[in-house]
C-alpha cells in the first residue's frame, strides 16, 4: 500500500466496528415524556429489486507537492508528522458499501440489513424489529447534477446520517465541495434538521471549522426532495485509529488543543458541536478541522438530537446540549485516541479502564479525562477556555516525563511560589559545627505554607482591582488594607462589595500566614455558609487543616482541588508537603511531577531529594540535586546537599572511596566565601577517616591533604580550627579547639 492509499485510507470518515454513527439522542423535553427514537441512519424507502450498491468512476491522482515532514503543536511542545496534500478524487471510495456490522436500524438502533445463514443481508429493507425502511444505498451517483450546479463524482464517507459526496462546483472555478445528505426523503425530521442547519450554520466561520456553502435540494428516486448541505472539502486524514493503534498522550493532546478553541467559538454562539469524535475531526496539510455539522443545536434546545453512542454525554437527555455535554465527548475522545476503551455489543461502554497502563504512567491525564467525562455534568470543565489551560498544563507534564526537558509555564489560577521551603534541611545538621546548636531537619506545616502558591484572584470578582494591588503586601498591611477598604465602601453609595468573594478570601489568607488558624477557619465556614464550597474556599480549608496538623483532611482537599485543575503544580506540591509531614511515603511521586516539569520550583527538587534518600536511592537523590539550575540562588545549597548525602548518616562499610571523593571535589567546586565550606570539608574529611580505618585508599590527595589517617586528621583539625575562629560564642570556640586538640595527628620528636 502506498503512502497515497493510507492517507486516502485513513481520510474515510465511516465509524470503527463500535456500533452505530451519529444517533438520534432521547432528549426529555419538560412538557414531553414521550421517548424518541434511539438512533437514525441512512435510510430510503426502498423499491423491490433495487439491492445492488454504486459504484465510484475511475480516476487518477495527481502528483503532490512536497511539504516540510513535520511541523509542531500544543504551543509548539509536540512534533506530529505533515499530512500529504491528497488529490480530492483520490478520496472516492471504490465499492461504496456499508459494511453489515455497521448497519443499525435509524428508528430503534437495532441491527438490521445482516447476513444469516446463507442470505446474506440487504442493504436496504425495513427493520424486522419495529417495521422501519432503511437503506444504505447511495442516493446520488457519479454524474448526477444537483442544483445545476454540482456535479456529484461519487461517494467519500457514510456517517450517522447519511453517504457523504464529493462533488464539483461548476459555478465558483471548479472547487470540489462535499454534500451530506440526508437520512430520507420522506422523513420530516430530516428535512427540520437540514432547515435548522442552513439558518444558523450559516453563521459559523471559524478557521477550525469547516465551512457552510450553501443548502439545495435534489429528488430522489421516487421524486421526492432530499436537502444536501454542500460543505468545503476537506482533504486530509481523519484521527480515526482504523488499525487497532493508538495516539501517545501528547499528540491526542496537542490534537485537542487545537480544536477546543473552534468549540469554545460555539459555544459563544450559543451553538454546541454535539458529535465530537476521532471521525469528525481532520488532520489537513495546513491544520485541524472539524468536519460534519449534522449534529450541531442550540444550548438547551430540545426535541431532536444527535449524537455518537460511546461518545455522547449520557445527561443530554435530561439537560439538551450544553457546554458541559460538548466537554464529556472531548474527554471521551481523548480517551478513544489515546486507551483501550471497553466495549459492548459494537459500542464503547462509560468510563475509563482504571488498569490502563497509559492512565497509570500519566496521572494527571488521569484526572484529567474523569473530570471531563464526570457522571455529573456540574463538576465538569465549565468550559472549553478552562480544559484548555488544564490540558496544556498536562501537556507540560506528559512531554517533560517523556522527553526528560522541563516544559515550564504559566498557571491561569494560581501564582508562582512565593518562596522556597526544605531547601536547608537535609544540610542543617553541620550547621552544629557553626553555631554549636542541633537543628531540626524535618519540616514545618508553617514554612510550607508561607512558601505555596496561592489562588489568584479571581478576575470576575467585584474587588479584583482592589484585591490585586494587596496581593504582594505583609499579612499584617494586608489587614489594615482590608479594613480601609470595607470603610471606604461603606461611605460611598457606588461601591457595593456585599458580593465579592475575594475580599474574605484576601483576608483569610492574611490571617493564615499570621498562623491565626482559629479565626481564619471562622471566615472560611462563614463564607461557605453563603456561596458553599467553591475550589478557593477548599484550598484555603487544606491549608488550615495543614497548619492544624490535620493531615488526613488537608490531603483530602488539596485532592479535591488537583481533581479539579489536573494540570496546576501547586495542589501537587501542597500534597507533596502534607506527605512528608504526615510520614507518608506518597510524596515522591508529586514532588518527581512538579520538578520534571518545572524546575524554577526548587522546592520540589530538595523534596524529591529528600524522598529518594529516606527510599535509600542516595544515587538519584544526588542526581536531582545535581539538576538544579546553575542561576538558581539555591544552587550552591543543592552543591552542598549532595555532598552531605552522599556521606550522611551511613556506616564506613555503606560507603565507597568514589563516593567520598564525589563529595570532596563537590565541595572544592564551591567558593571559599560560602559560609558552610568549612563545616561540609569537616564532614568529609571526616568520613574519610572513619572509612580509612576499615579500608584500604589510594594515594591520591582529597581536598588537598593526603588520603592517609595523617593527612585526614591534619584536615579535620584545620578545618576545625578555622571554625573556632568564626564561632559566635566562646563557649563553642572552646568546644571545637577541644574537637580540633583531639583529632590532631601525634606528633613526634
């Protein structure tokens, strides 16, 4: 098969063997109980005798022009191979036949038009279940002039509602256009939806989308008006995976990322797609398009509706089409093209296969494909805006594991991190040599939380232009702000802050950065009590139940709102945090997350340094170390770190001589100015010696003095020395001159 034929192949729009196309949705509308039918196909009452399908003319392709290979997506993160430009007649299928496992009956989705036995199945009867007519016979065929203007070349695609035709337009330059018609002449349905098309279709005009020509009309075999819609041909291939494979998770993404847009144009017109599916969507030389707008309605329109079995929101029924049914297919299409959906009776069943190893590698595309697929059409994406910002943040996430290159970028709800925390930890204990003090190496809820991210403000919110000039101000000026500004409204009759959220949420904040826990969990449940837990609210709650030592609860929330925005750093670094406090072991996985992707959040690094060498992995801790950015202020820390993780709280016998030079030349690689120099060579030097006891070295020199029990002693107690003479107190002066006295090599005389 050539390149051509694959292309050609993969451009035909029928649906994979998973049941029945586009189908008729049951929509209850209020002043109805009456049940629709399921589904509608392409029917035609048919005559006796006429059972023998069209055949497409003869034609030839022509050359291509060439095109660079490949090209980039998803804010330019994803390569995806170029489609070659396809000649229009190249597209026309041969033999333009249904095939039987494909064939439902429109009124009662059951099968019909099937072999059995001997027999083999008609393609066109009436359905032995309810007595309908079908048929999947083409209507048009090569040669055929509808409106006098477009001569029908032959059949391109069969999709929920009918064959689809390629057809010449002799009136504008010969362009080939495509017609779509309809299910049956006779059926008054059919005729209302193609009236519906050509009154707001007509409005659409999107790059994304494919364009409305025009609406005619064509009789039929028994004379009866059919309506076509006549629709720019798009040549290219469709993302139907018609052999069995599936797309990698960055390019089914980058795919999508493309496309929500033209459906968030839409939805601004009040529109909504309604049959978004890997068929419908078209990769061309240029870019992607939605193609087929058969099944597009109002927002909250009722009676008739279409829809894809497997794809189709199952509360369309109850709700009509919303934003939030358009989003349950863009997840249910995600999922087509990317896991391996189950599937019953030819059609793909709800959910998503929690043992996909796909799901299990990505998690936050995990979360991401049950937010927009949730059972419940309120806890959805609200719009397509919003699954695009979350989408490319997954994006960042899948392509930075994939390739091993931080993606980094810009959160739409949440700030950057306010500061660093963790960072000194695993290297505060030699802070003893200095000060003569044991520091803490563990973490506090309290420095975790005036290091996290926090919401932004809401841009929505009536006090958003008061909020953001607080938003860098101390807890403490914050307050006062806070009280300046409630003054203020008070005095003036034309500002009304009763309805700002903002405004409490600013204040709650403050008063948690103070460590007033009591008062600002007061606000949040009053504030609750009058709008419920929004996602702020929530977030505000776990950082709370943080500072209160309630782990368990702070973890449930900060999950909630992961659920929420699967694509944002901070809810994993919040649940990073409240792991390692709780002495959990589930903080790696987060803290790996965020620095893969975004290695300006240090935070993340020393935590994930931390997690690996409590694991006993001190190779990769050191590793992640060794990745923080020569820019970054903490570099010099992380220099050091890995040094003492290397040597720190192990025998002589779990050390190797390489692993203590390692750490020597780290430490030679540091300006003499560093502050920590002197403790960090103590140490090693140190360590050097308790290994010599039991080992054997070279005679290579370390950090300047032979490897030799001599040579190590003479370090250790110069090093001390130099210490003492920094020593704050006399106290310890004393106490490392006594170190220093006691380690010194013997002398001889």
């Amino acid at each position: 098969m050539t390149d051509q034929d694959d292309a050609v192949d993969q451009l035909a729009t029928e649906v994979e063997d998973e049941g029945p196309a586009t189908q008729r949705a049951d929509v209850l509308a209020e002043s109805s109980s009456v049940r629709r039918p399921m589904s509608t196909q392409a029917i035609f009452r048919p005559r006796e005798g006429s059972n023998s399908p069209g055949t497409a003319e003869s034609h030839e392709t022509t050359v291509v022009r060439t095109v660079a290979p490949r090209r980039r997506l998803g804010g330019g993160l994803v390569e995806i191979p170029r489609v070659p430009e396809i000649d229009p007649l190249a597209a026309l299928m041969d033999n333009p036949e249904v095939a039987e496992s494909k064939r439902f009956c429109w009124n009662c989705g059951r099968p019909v038009g099937r072999s059995t036995g001997d027999a083999k199945g008609d393609s066109e009867g009436w359905c032995p279940h309810c007595g309908s007519p079908y048929s999947f016979l083409p209507q048009l065929k090569p040669g055929d002039m509808v409106a006098g203007q477009y001569e029908i070349k032959g059949c391109v695609a069969h999709g929920g509602l009918g064959w689809v035709y390629l057809a010449v337009d002799h009136n504008v330059n010969e362009r080939p256009v495509v017609l779509k018609g309809l299910v049956h002449s006779g059926d008054a349905e059919a005729q209302a939806i193609a009236m519906a098309e050509r009154q707001f279709l007509a409005e659409v005009t999107h790059p994304s989308i494919v364009k409305i020509f025009n609406f005619v009309q064509h009789p039929d075999s028994h004379g009866d008006p059919v309506g076509y819609i006549v629709m720019e041909y798009v040549g290219g291939q469709s993302l139907k995976q018609n052999r069995g494979t599936r797309l990698p998770v960055s390019q089914a993404i980058a795919y999508m990322l493309e496309i929500l847009p033209a459906l968030g144009y839409l939805h601004s017109l009040g529109l909504v797609y309604n049959d978004l599916k890997p068929e419908n969507i078209v990769l061309t030389e240029e870019q992607l398009k939605l193609i087929d707008l058969g099944a597009v309605a109002r927002i909250n329109s009722f009676g008739y509706l279409y829809g894809t079995p497997g794809f189709q929101a199952p509360d369309i029924v109850r709700t009509g089409p919303t934003v939030a049914t358009d989003i349950y297919t863009v997840g249910r299409t995600l999922a087509a093209l990317t896991l391996k959906l189950r599937t019953r009776d030819g059609r793909y069943v709800e959910g998503l296969p929690d043992d996909d190893p796909v799901l299990k590698k990505y998690d936050s595309y995990r979360r991401l494909l049950r937010r927009a697929t949730d059972p419940d059409p309120r806890r959805r994406f609200t719009s397509a805006e919003e699954m695009s910002a979350q989408l490319m943040g997954v994006l960042r996430e899948v392509v930075a594991r994939d390739t091993g290159t931080p993606r980094p970028g810009l959160s739409t709800v949440f700030t950057r991190s306010r500061s660093t925390f963790g960072e000194h930890l695993l290297v505060a204990h030699t802070d003893v040599y200095l000060d003569g003090h044991v520091h803490s190496q563990n973490l506090t809820a309290r420095e975790i939380v005036t290091a996290l991210q926090v919401p932004l403000i809401d841009p929505g919110d009536v006090a958003a232009p008061l909020l953001s000039s607080m938003e860098l101000s101390e807890p403490v000026q914050t307050l006062d702000s806070l009280r300046a500004v409630r003054h203020s409204a008070l005095e003036s009759e034309g500002i009304d802050l009763s309805e700002s959220i903002g405004l409490p949420l600013m204040e709650v904040r403050a008063l948690l950065d103070l460590g007033n826990v009591t008062k600002a969990t007061s606000k949040l449940d009053e504030l609750a009590e009058q709008v419920g837990w929004r996602w702020r609210l929530v977030w505000f709650r776990g950082v709370a139940e943080l500072l209160n030592g309630d782990y368990d609860a702070a973890r449930k929330d900060f999950t909630e709102v992961l659920d929420m925005f699967p694509g944002e750093l901070a809810p994993k670094m919040a649940l990073a945090a409240t792991a390692e406090l709780a002495g959990t072991d589930d903080e790696r996985g987060f803290y790996e997350s965020v620095w893969r992707t975004d290695d300006s959040v240090i935070s993340a690094a020393f935590g994930l340094a931390r997690a690996l060498s409590v694991e006993g992995d001190r190779t990769a801790a050191v590793r992640t170390l060794d990745e923080v950015p020569a820019t970054s202020r903490h570099f010099t820390t992380a220099r050091l770190t890995s040094a003492v993780t290397l040597l720190s709280g192990r025998s002589s016998n779990e050390i190797t001589e390489a692993q203590i030079r390692d750490a020597a030349r780290r430490v030679e690689a540091l300006p003499e100015t560093e502050p920590r120099v002197l403790q960090i060579r103590a140490l090693v030097l140190g360590a050097a010696m308790d290994w010599l006891t039991e080992h054997k070295a070279s005679t290579n020199h370390i950090l300047g003095f032979p490897f030799t029990e001599h040579g190590l002693r003479l370090g250790v107690e110069m090093a001390l020395r130099a210490l003492a003479r920094l020593a704050p107190t006399q106290e310890h002066r004393y106490r490392l001159v006594d170190m220093a006295n006691a380690v010194r090599p013997m002398s001889t005389f």
